[in-house]
C-alpha cells in the first residue's frame, strides 16, 4: 500500500473516530468535527496539495448532509479569491520582468551600504521586509540569498562564512520577509484569510486601514530582528565590498509593469486616503463613499492583473503576461481559501464553533490583553508544524466563536491571531523561506530553533500589546 493512501486511510480513520466519540455534540456538528479532523490530518500528513484537500473537505461536506452543492462551492467565488488571484499575477509579472532583484540590487549596492557595518546589515534585512508586503515571501527570500550570499563571499574570500556567525545574516532575510508579510492584506495568504472571515461577519478593513494597524508590529518586529542578527553575526568586514558598476536602467516594459503595480497599489490605498481627507473638505464625502462602495481591492487587483495581458512587450511581440503566467501562480493557496472558508461558516452554522467557545472561554484568562497573547502563542507555535494559510483556516472561525462568546472585539482577536500564524521562525519546515536558507546555508536546526523561539516569544507579545492598544 502506498504511503499516500496508507495517510489517507488514517486520516479518514482518525475523522470517523471523533465523530463517534462526539455523543455530546448535534450531529451535524459532530460530523464536522470528523470532517475537520480528517481534513487538518491530511493536511500534516501531505496526503495530498493543500488546496486539493480543501477543495475536497468542500465537496465531502454534500453527502454527508452539511450543505448543498451551491452552499460548498459558493466560497471559491468569494470576493477575496479574486485578489488572490489579482495580487499572484501582479508579482508573477514583477518576478518575470526581475523588478524585484532590480531594486533589491540598486538598494543593496549603494555607496553608504559599503561604509556602514549596521547599514549594511539593516538593508540586507529591509529589502526583503519591504519586498514581501507585495511580492511571495517564498520568492523574495529565493531572488535576495544568492545576493547576499555573493556579497559575504566578498567579505570573506576563504569562504569561512559558510560555517560562521556571518551565515545569520541569511537567516534574517528568511524571518524579515515572513516579518514583512503582516504588514500589508497581500503581503501574506493568512491576511486575505481573515479579511474574507471578517466580511462574512461584517467587519470591514480597507487596506489602508490594514496598513496602519499591522505596520507599527511589524516595524517593532524588524527592529528587534535587527538588533539580534547584529548580534548574532558580530562583526561584519564591509570596507572590503567593491563599488558597484553602473546597472542598466528600467526597460520600457519593466517601466510599465512598474506603473500599473504602482496604479493598483494607489488605488487600493485611495478609500482610505479619501476617508482621511473627507475630514478636513466634507464635499470629499460622496467619492468616498462611491470608491468604497465600487473599489473593492478585489476589483481593482483583477483589472490591474487583466490589463497586464494587453499592454505590449516589445522586446519580445507579446503581452507582458500570458496564459502561461495564469499557469504558474499560487493555486494550491486559491483553492486553500475556498476550501477553509466553507468549512470555517459551516463550523458556525453547525453550532460547533459555539461549542469550542464555551470549553475555551472557562479556561482562558479574563483579561483582554492575556487573552490575545493566548492566542498568539497558540497560532505562533501551531504554526511551526502546519501551514500558515492551513492554520489560519481552522484558528479564524474558533477564534471569532470564542471572540462572542467572552465578549471580545472580534477585529482584535482575528488580528492577534492571523498576524501570529506568519511568525513562524522555530523550524526549517515551518514556512518555505525557512526552508530555503535551511537549506542553502551550514545550519543546524538546533541554531535555527534557539534564535526562532526568543522572536517567537516576542513576536506573539508584540502582536498581543499592539493589537490591544491599536485594532
């Protein structure tokens, strides 16, 4: 028997059980919470894509009573499947025109990076930090290692920094572009997750007003993550940097790709700049309604993307994206969020997401603040053995069950958890930038899990303070 099957097979095995042994529950709630274990399992054990898992929890949950055809698939049309899919093509035309190692060069390579140790390594950590607000932390950790690394090779020509303290520095790109990820609703799938949660119940977040929220934890995240790699690496030779040659400039399609990122990115941020503005000159008032109204990121994601398949490249006589750029974005996440999405409202309409928030509320502390580090600490160290995007399907809906039930605000107890399941920084398989400099650099995981744990510990009391005093 093969091991997927045998995984399968425990998987569906281990569901039936909890069903079973769920006599206290209705049925139709025991019998999601034999879906949602078999679901999550499958999920660990890599029975199968995540996406194509979700995708086929959604379709279990017909013949087993819990809703119709329309009601399971209803969610992979859900307004958030669509800047999805407009952000993944957006950064697929950024990579493919190599608009990221660009400005990651023209950053890295200035003067004053070379005379300045601290500098130096504060940029080596801004740039992906910075990069992965808009672009896939994956991809920005993988175009920014051969880089770096090409530069410490600089610094030490006998390639000592391979089994050094200097090789940190790599280990920061990885945690600055999961660090970065919180801070915009696209820098991260676990942002787009709760945003989709969030509107199901109502509560609205305009981009703007996610930037202005997260940014301050992730700033205060960085910084941290900037004094512990200078530690960690200690001192670094950058007066043996060479001066950069000239780069090339931007090419006409790079210029154009950059304009229609920048258009999108202005008009994701003009509700909220409007809403500001309306303030101080009222007649603003009607077009901020409008824009909000008729200017859902969604939309405004999707047109930017589409556009992208009829502006020329001349270099080479076609358009700058193609039906092979549709081919290569992120899938597996697009169907992850459909799938999570309709086993999160059907844990509402089940009563089960009611059920955890009475056995969760009797154990919890009372106050707000020690609730929301609670559940960071629980979503950052869930976090470390499951998927990012899988563990915040399954925290969102029991943490807004749990949210009425205590009587929290819903915002800051989603927040506090989605902005934990990004800071994952303990082990190798927790999130594909770790894996990645894990993979390319001399670590060992006991090296990689000590440093993970203290930003671990301080992440999640950051995100709990932060959270608490400004969500």
């Amino acid at each position: 028997m093969g091991k997927k099957l045998f995984s399968l097979l425990a998987a569906v095995s281990a569901g039936l059980l909890v069903y079973l042994l769920s006599p206290g529950l209705p049925e139709e709630a025991a019998r999601l919470l034999g879906l949602l274990t078999a679901t999550v399992l499958a999920w660990l054990l890599e029975v199968a894509p995540l996406g194509v898992v979700a995708l086929a929890a959604a379709a279990a949950t017909v013949p087993l009573g819990l809703a119709d055809k329309k009601e399971a698939f209803a969610n992979f049309a859900h307004p958030i499947i669509f800047l999805f899919i407009g952000s993944f093509l957006l950064a697929e035309a950024f990579s493919k025109y190599r608009l990221d190692r660009y400005l990651a060069l023209k950053v890295l390579k200035r003067p004053a990076v070379r005379r300045h140790e601290l500098l130096f390594v504060a940029v080596v950590l801004f740039v992906p930090w910075f990069l992965s607000m808009w672009l896939s932390n994956t991809a920005t950790t993988a175009m920014l290692l051969p880089i770096v690394a090409g530069m410490l090779a600089a610094l030490y020509p006998d390639g000592s920094w391979v089994s050094g303290r200097a090789k940190f520095l790599l280990l920061g790109i990885a945690y600055a572009s999961s660090i970065g990820g919180i801070a915009t609703p696209v820098g991260t799938p676990p942002n787009l997750i709760a945003l989709g949660f969030l509107e199901k119940e109502g509560i609205s977040v305009s981009f703007g007003e996610w930037i202005l929220k997260a940014l301050p934890v992730s700033v205060l995240t960085l910084l941290f993550l900037l004094f512990l790699v200078k530690r960690l690496v200690g001192r670094l030779p950058t007066e043996r940097l060479e001066l950069p040659r000239e780069e090339p400039g931007l090419n006409f399609t790079q210029k154009v790709v950059l304009f229609v990122f920048l258009s999108v990115v202005f008009l994701w941020l003009l509700p909220s700049l409007t809403g500001v503005l309306k303030n101080a000159w009222p007649p603003l008032e009607e077009l901020h309604a409008f824009l909000k109204t008729h200017l859902h990121y969604s939309v405004v994601a999707v047109l930017g993307a589409a556009l992208l398949f009829v502006l020329p490249d001349p270099a080479r006589k076609r358009p700058v994206l193609e039906v092979s750029d549709l081919k290569r974005i992120d899938w597996d996440t697009i169907l992850l969020f459909g799938g999570g999405l309709t086993l999160g409202s059907l844990m509402f309409k089940t009563g089960l997401v009611h059920h955890f928030g009475q056995k969760l509320g009797s154990i919890l502390p009372s106050s707000e603040w020690a609730v929301l580090f609670v559940l960071a600490l629980v979503a950052v160290f869930l976090t470390e053995v499951s998927s990012n995007t899988a563990t915040t399907n399954v925290l969102v809906p029991v943490v807004l069950g749990l949210a009425h039930q205590l009587g929290l605000d819903p915002l800051k107890a989603v927040a506090a958890t989605t902005l934990a399941c990004s800071y994952a920084f303990m082990l190798p398989m927790a999130t594909p930038p770790n894996a990645i400099v894990f993979g390319f650099a001399n670590f060992k995981i006991s090296e990689m899990a000590k440093v993970g744990f203290v930003l671990n510990l301080f992440g999640a009391f950051v995100i709990a303070t932060l959270v608490w005093l400004i969500w």
